[in-house]
C-alpha cells in the first residue's frame, strides 16, 4: 500500500472522546451524532417508561436500567457534511465514556487512544468537578478540547458567565464558533460568527429526528427574533473585540477551545458541532515508542490496545480488544505481533464497531478503531505491530482506594466464578488481588469507586448466572512494594500484602495514619504511590 493512499485515508478520519462530568449528555449527544450521520434513523428508539432512556451506546443491562454509562464504547461512521462539496466522506471514530468518576480509569484509557475531545458542560450546571479533572488530563495529554454548552434547551447561565468560568477556572480561552439565539430555555438557533448569518432551528416530535435548519441573513433574522438576535450580535461583537476568535494553532496547542451550544435532546447544533470536528480536530498522527522514537502514520502496521470489554452479546461469549491503528494499513487476517509477549497474532476476526453491533472489516487505516474478536492474550496498553518492532508506552493503572472481598454464594459454582473472575481482571473493570493466605476462594477485588464492584456482580449474575456478594475489607490505600519488603510489611498491624495480577506487589494499608508509622518506623520498606485517580 502506497504512502499516499494512506495520507489520503488519514486525512480524512477524525478519532474522538466525549467527555464530561456525569449526565451532561455525552451519550445523548452520541447518538445525535450517529442521527446526523445518517447511521441512525430515529434518536432514542426505545420507547421505555423513563422516556428516551436507551441510547446506542449505553447496551449494559445495568446503563439501560439506570440511564448511565458504566463502560466506554466506541462507534465508527462516515460524514459528508452538507458544507462541502467533496465526493470523499469523513470517516468518524466516536468514543462514547462514562462520566461517574468510579469509571475514570477507563475514560482515562480512551483519552490515551484519541485525538481531540469534545466536552460537555450542561449550560445549567457549568463547571462541575469531573469537568475540571477531565479538562487537565486533556491539558495533561496535549489532547485539543472542543467545548459543548449541552441542554441549552433548559433553564440555565448565560454564554458569558459560562465562558468566563471555563476561562478563569481551566485557563482554556473559549472561541464560540456560534453564538446561541435565545436565552437557554428558549433555543431558537445560532449566529455563525464567522459568517455574520443566523440559523433557525425547527423542533421534531420528542427531539426523534434531525431537526431541520433555516438559513437567514443577518437582517432576515433582526426582523424575525427581535431583541434576541440583537443580544446575539453584541456578544460576538464582544468576543471579537476580546480576541475570542477561533485559531487553528492556539486550538491545538491547548490554549483556546472552540465553542458550541447545543441541545442533543432536540439535536440542535449537532451538525455544527459535527462539522466542527471535521473542519478542526486535527487527523491522526503518528506517535512516539517507549524507546523515544516517533512512528508516522505511513510506517508499518502499528497499534494500541486501549480497552478489553467481553459479554456484549450473550448469544457469542467472546472477548473484544478494541484497538487504536497508529500507523499504516491493517488487513484482516494479517498476523501481527503482540509487543508484550513477542506472540504471533492472527486477525482473522477483525470488526468494526457500533455500540454492540459489529460488521466484519477488511481494512482499516491509521486513527480507526477496531474490535479483535476473542484477543483473549491483549490487555489495555498493549501494542500489536508488523515490523520492524516498536511498543508504545503502558498506560498506568489507577491507584485503587475500595477494596473488597467476592464470594460466590450459589453452589457448585465456583469453576464459573473463577472464570467470571478472570474476565473482569483481564477487562480491567476492577484490579484483581490474591495472596497465599486468602487463597482463590474470595479475591480481593480493588477499585478506584466502589460502583465498579456493582458492576462486577450485575455482570458475574448477568453473563455467567453467578451470584457473588461483595464484602468490604477495612482498608482504603496502597502502596507498591516489593518481594524484600513484603515480610516485614505482612508483619504490621492494619497492613496486608498482596500480588496483582500484573505481576504488581502491593500493600494495602488501613489508613493513611497506618502507612506514615510505618514508613516512618520502617524507612528501608519500599513504598511507592501508585497513579492517583485525580492526577
Ligand atoms: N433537556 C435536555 N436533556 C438532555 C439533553 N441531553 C441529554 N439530556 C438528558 O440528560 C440525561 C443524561 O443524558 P445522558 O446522555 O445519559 O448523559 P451522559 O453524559 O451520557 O451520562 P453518563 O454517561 O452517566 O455520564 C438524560 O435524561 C437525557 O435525556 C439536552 O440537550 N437537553
Ligand atoms: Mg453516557
């Protein structure tokens, strides 16, 4: 395959999070996005009592029954937006994650994965503590943030109020590409601030559709809207005048963030929003090893594994990697190798995926995400390549602070559980630890928020008909150590040793009191802080 052929596929794929604090609408927004693709043809289709409950993206017994996302999922569609008049569709890759901050740990694998993020803040509630924390990964990774004012359709603040928290709070400057026509609460459309004109929305029935769009002059729209355009106006005049104008370099240097206004709900200012991504986020890139040498995306087949997820369909008990391509073309049923353990890979069941539902895919190209059907040996932050050989850095587990004892309560079980065990050990939805003097019976299951363990047991009686409880054990940090210091350690009050399944030695201790004694009495112990959850 020639470099240019790739060239031309990178430039047209945009790889990309949505993020926010809980609730904002990330997965409502998915789906208006998949709406205005075209992939969907009518938003929230199932007609639960809780209204439009089940998205695309929230599949889990345990999403739809309470409405949140416990677990990332990634969709893949193309986009010709109506703006240009090119023959070439863009190729999205949409990765749709949970807000909770129980789940960080597996947003913070898809933001090692992507290339832009788009954030949500709902208009009423503004900064919210996930969106900070979300806001400096983001400044942390160098990744470049589109900033969404979602819910604009209720009650809430007004842009500038929103604008100056985000810049005094985050030091992000936003740059609306659209100011909002009318107070949220009452959304009639956008002044596009860079062509001076007004765009009318059209609601749908329960928001089900695409809502139709009503271009006008700026005059057209004075004489409609009133009072309102004329706010409209002179909030752009100000953000002109304080240099709050979209700029390409400072967007992705992390300095500025273009800003939209929407309403998923009654998908207003989703195509703008799309179209945004298309125009801006930057294409995929290549990316440096752990050795400090940078793959280009012409190189040799390269990848990242960033997320493990199995029991999407309880008809096929299988296990999906889903990988990021780094570089060059992939090719089903080439054989790649694993990084890790130097293993031959076969990709005979490669996969595109939307949601939970998957098409066979034949080809794929640099910024794609792909499920690898039954990768039971690939593990988040593996690297899969063609040669010549390069692995990409590990990405770091969160330090847990819940840990808790399972135990299986149905009888003649316990094969099943042991199996159900290792499944969630190699997807990561908890970390699992063991010790000699525990046994296997009743691991130790250890988590950044203890709603990971609810998720553990819905799914251990969900896909394997096991029922688990879950019993806290009386600990709350840990710290690495190693085999020399692990004795001594076993020997304290309120400490206990145990090995993750990484190979990790880790020590948990009761309390931080506990751990600065003993650091303090035992100053040759190696005691190593782990990634913290909040850096
Ligand atoms: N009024 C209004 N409601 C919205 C809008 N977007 C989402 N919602 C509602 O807000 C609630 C949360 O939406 P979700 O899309 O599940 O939010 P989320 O960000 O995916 O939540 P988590 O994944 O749990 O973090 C749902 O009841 C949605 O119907 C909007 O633009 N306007
Ligand atoms: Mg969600």
């Amino acid at each position: 395959m020639s470099s240019e052929v790739i060239s031309r596929e990178v430039k047209r794929r945009r790889t990309f999070a949505i993020i926010s604090h809980p609730d904002a609408g990330k997965s409502t927004m998915t789906e208006a996005l998949a709406l205005h693709a075209r992939m969907i043809s009518e938003a929230g289709a199932v007609h639960g009592k809780g209204g439009r409950r089940s998205t695309v993206s929230d599949w889990m017994e345990m999403e739809k029954a309470r409405g949140i996302s416990v677990s990332s999922t990634a969709l893949q569609f193309s986009y010709s937006s109506p703006d240009t008049d090119t023959d070439v569709p863009n190729v999205i890759n949409l990765v749709d994650t949970p807000g909770h901050s129980d789940f960080s740990e597996d947003t913070y694998r898809v933001l090692t994965a992507v290339d832009a993020a788009v954030m949500l803040i709902d208009a009423a509630k503004g900064l919210e503590p996930q969106t900070l924390k979300l806001f400096q990964v983001c400044r942390h990774r160098g990744i470049p943030v589109i900033t969404v004012i979602n819910k604009w359709d209720r009650p809430g603040r007004t842009p500038l109020e929103l604008i100056d928290e985000i810049s005094e709070r985050i030091g992000l400057i936003p740059t609306p590409l659209y100011v909002p026509v009318g107070i949220a609460g009452d959304y009639r459309g956008l002044l596009d601030r860079r062509t001076g004109d007004y765009i009318h929305f059209e609601r749908t029935a329960g928001g089900a559709k695409i809502a139709p769009e009503e271009f006008l002059t700026a005059d057209q729209a004075a004489e409609r809207e009133g009072d309102v355009w004329s706010a409209a106006c002179e909030e752009s005049e100000l953000l002109a005048e304080l240099g709050q104008d979209h700029d390409q370099e400072m967007f992705l240097a992390g300095q500025t963030s273009p800003m939209i206004f929407t309403s998923a709900m009654l998908n207003f200012g989703v195509r703008q929003l799309l179209d945004a991504l298309v125009e801006f986020a930057p294409p995929p890139r290549g990316r440096e090893s752990i050795d400090g040498v940078e793959r280009s995306v012409t190189d040799p087949f390269s990848a990242v594994v960033f997320k493990v997820q199995a029991g999407m369909d309880s008809s096929h008990r299988d296990r999906l990697a889903y990988m990021r391509i780094v570089s060059g073309e992939f090719e089903r049923g080439m054989v790649v190798t694993h990084a890790q353990t130097g293993k031959p890979f076969a990709t005979k069941y490669a996969q595109a995926v939307f949601g939970r539902d998957r098409s066979t895919v034949d080809t794929a190209f640099p910024g794609d995400v792909v499920g690898l059907v039954n990768a039971m040996a690939l593990a988040p932050g593996d690297t899969l390549y063609i040669d010549p050989k390069v692995q990409y850095p590990p990405i770091p587990s969160f330090a847990p602070e819940h840990f808790s004892t399972l135990r299986v309560t149905t009888a003649d079980k316990y094969k099943q559980f042991r199996k159900a065990v290792d499944q969630m050990d190699a997807e990561g939805v908890v970390q699992v630890l063991r010790n000699d003097v525990r046994g296997d019976a009743s691991p130790v299951l250890a988590a950044v928020g203890p709603m990971q363990f609810e998720v553990v047991t819905a799914r251990m009686k969900a896909e394997f008909n096991v029922d688990t409880i879950i019993e806290p054990l009386g600990y709350s940090l840990a710290r690495r150590t190693d085999e020399q210091s692990a004795p001594e350690l076993n020997r304290q009050r309120g400490v206990e040793v145990f090995t993750r399944s990484d190979g990790a030695i880790l020590a948990l201790f009761s309390d931080k009191w506990r751990l600065q004694y003993i650091e303090k009495e035992h100053s040759d112990l190696l005691l190593e802080p782990l990634v913290a959850a909040a850096d």
